[in-house]
C-alpha cells in the first residue's frame, strides 16, 4: 500500500501522524509513505529524523478577519492544490490521509479530486476551519470526541480516537520514574503545560512550592525550556524540596506517563489520548487562547464523565492547584474511581482502527 500523509504546523497534527505510520509500518513491512507539508513547519524537521520521505508545498492559514494576505492565501491555495496534484501523480497513492493543520488543505483537496480514497483526522472536540472545509470533499472522517460528530456530514463520520494513545501502551513506568528521577514508592503527579510550558501553570506551581515540600506525594515538573532557569532559581530560594523534580523537557513521555498516578496539564488532544488510553486521572487547565476554545471543550469532555478535574485558567492559582491535587491524590478510592472512568474514554486501539478505516476504503476503491 502506498500512502499519503500530511499534517503540520503542531505537533498535535503531526505526533499522531507519525504514530499511525509507525503503526502501519508494525503490520505492512512493504507501505510506502510520502509525507507533505511545509518547508517551515515543524513537520520539517520531525518527519525526516523518522526516515520518511518528506515533500512540502508552500502555503498559509487564513486570518480570521478581513485581510489582503487572505487574497494571497487563496492564491498559495490554488498552487498548492497543482503543486499536490503534481507529487501525488507521480507518487500514485493509494490512499492521502490529513492529519490537519493547513497544509493539509490544498493536499487532501487535490487527492479528492484525483479521485484518489481520502482521510481527514480531526484530533480535538472542535474542528478547524481546514477540516471543515474539506469534510464536503473527503470520503470518511476519523474522529477523536464523540462531539466532533456534529461538526461533519455523518454518513462519514467515523470514531477512531487518536493513534498517540496506541503508542503510550505497555511502557514500563518504573523505567519511566526512574529516568525521571522520581521514587518508585511514593504516590507521583506529573504537571506540565505543554512542550513550550505554560506561564500561569507555572506561576502557580512555583508559588505552591514551600506547600508541595510537605505532601506525601512526590511531584515531576515539566517546566519547558524558555521558563526552566527561572523556575530553578525559585526553587533553590526555598531550599529545592526534595520530594519535587523539576525539568525542561522529557523526550521519554510515554514510558514516564505509564508511572504516574495524577496528570495536571492543559488539554490538548494528544495529552488526553495518552492518559485516556492508560486510565490516569488528570486536573485539567484548558488553554482560553486556543481557537474556539476546543481545549476547554475537550477537557469537559473527559470532566463531564468524571474521568477529570477541570479547572479554569481564571480561577488557577497556587491554592486552588495544591486542593485540586490533594482532593485526588491523598483519596485511594477517588483515584481508582477516576482510573476506571478514564479507561472506559480511552481508545489504546485507536491506530489500528484507523488503519482498518484506510485499508476498507482502499479496498472499496479496487472493486
């Protein structure tokens, strides 16, 4: 099977991607992947270091008001699709599959009107306007939130949940704690805001510090590069509490997040698919500057089933993180009823389901 991915701007597009080809490269030795996005998008950089070959076209997003670079973006459009048509006719696919973000656009478009077998992926509770767009021309839409559905045409609409949550199954979390350099005995809670960190998830953090030196849980905070010395410097003034490990980054996510008791992050779709597909319970701090607030959204979604503890961005502080966290985590019976309704959210399947999507469509194409 020959098969067409494109994805970019975030790594929320391109992370699952990379997990579905990873997948698929697990089951069919011989599929062939192209991989489309932009010269300037983290897909760039990402794709090639996994041995894929990479293909860009250049194009934009749209401004949400009105704007004369809406005029070029239309123009980057038009190219875009010939410029697709192009690769994909000497590529000769049997299936493009978008993964989101605008690149995807003009690529999907194009393969739709080839009459080539197409995919969009639409990772969060709101779709985009690129998915949007393109849900009139593809031929199934794969979905991650049961309220996504009602964004699409639903004869296409198909619930596959996110391929980053098949990758984070069967890690070892001792291994992972002691990577990280967390105590294999102690109750531990993981609180990050993302790859870049997030400034409010931070400010609370290290204010609660002198509070966190004193619980009987142990703490692994991901700051991201751009705030780690800042918050180092915090930490050492109080005296660097023993019971709190404080990084950048982690490259081992999956392996660490498989042992770990608590997640407090933001709710990003991939982050909600990891700790769904392990059954972690999680405090929620969507992001409000997110377009259409889908985080806030997404996050409800797993709060809604008691899976989560949703705390806006507006009422965090380090009081109200330090109670969140305590109201969980010092309760063995909250834990292990949060865990069970986690699980039951998560899909630890979600790649090879997409995969099957891909292969019956393909498989209908060749009658």
């Amino acid at each position: 099977m020959k098969i067409v991915v494109s994805g970019g701007g975030t790594g929320g597009h391109i992370y699952p991607a990379l997990a579905l080809i990873r997948e698929i490269q697990k089951e069919n030795k011989d599929a062939e992947f192209l991989y489309i996005g932009t010269i300037n998008g983290l897909e760039s950089k990402l794709v090639p270091r996994e041995n894929i070959a990479f293909k860009s076209i250049h194009i934009t997003g749209f401004k949400r008001k009105l704007s004369f670079e809406n005029v070029k973006t239309i123009i980057r459009f038009l190219k875009g699709v010939t410029d697709s048509k192009r690769i994909l006719k000497e590529f000769k696919p049997d299936i493009v599959i978008g993964t989101g973000g605008y690149v995807c656009g003009p690529v999907v478009y194009a393969a739709a009107k080839l009459r080539i077998p197409t995919i969009i992926h639409e990772q969060n509770s709101v779709p985009g306007l690129t998915n949007k767009f393109l849900s009139r021309y593809v031929n199934k839409i794969a979905i991650c939130f049961e309220e996504a559905k009602n964004y699409f045409p639903g004869d296409k609409v198909v619930f596959t949940g996110n391929p980053r949550a098949s990758e984070v199954i069967g890690k070892d979390g001792i291994k992972g704690r002691l990577s990280a350099g967390l105590s294999t005995t102690m109750p531990a809670v993981l609180i990050f805001g993302g790859s870049r960190g997030a400034r409010p998830i931070n400010e609370a953090v290290v204010k609660a510090l002198s509070e966190l030196a004193e619980k009987p849980y142990q703490v692994l905070y991901i700051t991201g590069d751009v705030h780690y010395e800042a918050v180092k410097k915090e930490a050492e003034l109080i005296g660097s509490p023993r019971n709190v490990v404080i990084k950048p980054f982690i490259h081992n996510m999956p392996e660490v997040l498989a042992g770990i008791d608590l997640v407090v992050s933001r709710a990003g779709a991939t982050t909600l698919a990891e700790i769904t597909s392990l059954g972690i319970p999680s405090v929620l701090v969507p992001s409000p500057y997110v377009t259409n607030n889908h985080q806030e959204k997404n996050a409800r979604s797993l709060s809604n089933h008691g899976a989560a503890e949703l705390l806006l961005e507006k009422d965090l502080n380090s009081k109200s993180l330090v109670n969140s966290i305590d109201q969980i985590l010092l309760n063995n019976e909250i834990v292990k009823e949060m865990k069970v309704k986690a699980k039951k959210i998560g899909v630890p399947d979600s790649a090879e389901r997409l995969y099957s999507l891909m292969r019956q469509l393909v498989k209908e194409k060749q009658k």
